[in-house]
C-alpha cells in the first residue's frame, strides 16, 4: 500500500485541539463538537436526554427502547439490532449498523472527521462487551457475520475493514497509526502522522487473542494469527501465523469449505 502523510496540527480540523479551540471555545462547545458533531441544541437536547434516560437500562425494557430511540442517533439503525446498555457514542451520526447485528455493553463507537467519515457494521455482526471501534477522518467497515470479542481496539485513519465471518478474539488491537518523531524542537503531537494506509483483514480469517495487527496489513482469506503475535507484514490466504514479528508456520489445507462470500 502507498505510504502518504496526514499533518497535524492544532489547525487540523479534526483534532481535539482544533475542536476545542485552543481555550476559545466554551466547555459546552467543545463537548457539543467532539460528542455529537453538531453545535444544535435540539440535538444536545435529545442526545443527552437518551443517554440519561435509556443508555445504562438495564434488561429487556432497555433492549427494546434503545432499538426504537437510538434510530434518531444513528446515522441508520437496522432492524433487530440489539444495542446493550452503557454504550459511549461519539458523533454516533456518522456510525451504521445493519439489521440484527449485536452490539454487547459498554462498548464505543467513536468518529471524527466529514459526512464522508464513519463506521459501519454489517448484518449479524457481532461487536463484544467494551470493545472500542474508532476512526479520525477514516472509515471503519465490519461486515457481515463477522465477531468482534471483548475489549477489541479497532481505530484507522484511513479505512479499515473487518471480512465477512472474521474471529477477532479478545483484547486484540487492530490498525493505528505512527505519529512522526523526527524533530526534537517541538513535541511529538505536533510533527503529523505516518498512515500506510489502514487494514484489511479478509473473509474468514481468525485473530488470536491478544494479537496486534499493524497498520498497512493485509490478511488473507481464512489465515490464522496464533494469540499474542505482533503482525506487522501481509499474511498470505490460509497462512498460520505466530510470533513476534509474526511468521509463517504452516499453511492450511485448500479442502473446499471455507466461506467465499
């Protein structure tokens, strides 16, 4: 993948620095910019109120009234989608979620960056208790079938997508970013971020648990990552892969049953 540079800056538009005006800005503007991405007051108004009144709901009735109530979060909330209680949602405008997908609790969804910007998740996913799915200025794709485990970091600043039937077992972290550290005269934060281009982990595949995928990864359909590797090139299709950095160890079998589409 082409390897390209994104500056930041205090200026940039989308960093928390822009987006708290560098103490310019009230308290009340800030979190209305980095919360919702609006400065409406009638959509503070029903944002807070949701999350005061049905976000940490607990059992059936808080099922039912957060797959009714949250459609007006939500950039779109399918049918069946089973949302638990005490989600974080940042600018959940710009976040999809297709029919009878479940999201577990305490899980965040945060975006920042243009309409263009956001994360979607395809039907029957699964995304599991306090995982976090985060994209600046890039896009986030899990599709259909696919199942996060719990306490999964997820975060591009370019597009990232997650296949169709995808194991990501527990406390992986997937993606990220290099901020730049060639000058010393002023602080890292300030020098911009290397991407590579975000990652794509092919249908099929399975993450262990605990494995770091880096970004500008590619994985192919149906590899295996061993739990605990650190994977910082391409996995060829089938490949079973361990280690830090991760190797090759083995190929699996092509016997005909591994899911295509």
């Amino acid at each position: 993948m082409e390897k390209h540079t994104e500056t930041a800056s205090p200026q940039d538009p989308h960093s928390f620095h822009a987006l708290a005006g560098e103490g310019k800005r009230s308290p009340l503007r800030t979190y209305q910019h980095v919360t919702i991405g609006s400065t409406k007051i009638r959509a503070l108004l029903r944002y807070e109120a949701l999350m005061l009144l049905v976000n940490d709901l607990p059992g059936l009735p808080g099922l039912w009234l957060r797959s009714k109530l949250y459609r007006s979060l939500f950039r779109r909330l399918g049918r069946g989608v089973a949302l638990g209680r005490g989600l974080v949602l940042r600018q959940p405008g710009k976040v999809s979620i297709d029919d009878s997908a479940v999201v577990d609790e305490g899980c965040m969804f945060k975006v920042r960056g243009g309409e263009e910007c956001g994360i979607w998740v395809g039907k029957n996913a699964f995304i599991g208790r306090g995982a976090l799915l985060n994209t600046r200025c890039g896009q986030v794709h899990v599709l259909e079938h696919a199942t996060i485990g719990p306490y999964v970091q997820i975060g591009t600043y370019d597009r990232l997508t997650i296949g169709r039937y995808c194991i990501i077992a527990a406390f992986c972290y997937i993606g990220g970013l290099n901020h730049r550290a060639d000058r010393t005269d002023i602080p890292i934060a300030l020098q911009g971020i290397d991407s590579k281009g975000g990652v794509t982990i092919e249908d099929g595949a399975w993450i262990g648990a605990g494995a770091v995928v880096l970004d500008g990864v590619r994985i192919g359909r149906g590899a295996i990552v061993g739990a605990g590797a650190v994977v910082t090139r391409d996995v060829p299709p089938l490949a079973v892969v361990a280690g830090v950095p991760a190797r090759v160890v083995r190929f699996r079998e092509e016997r005909g049953e591994e899911v295509s589409g």
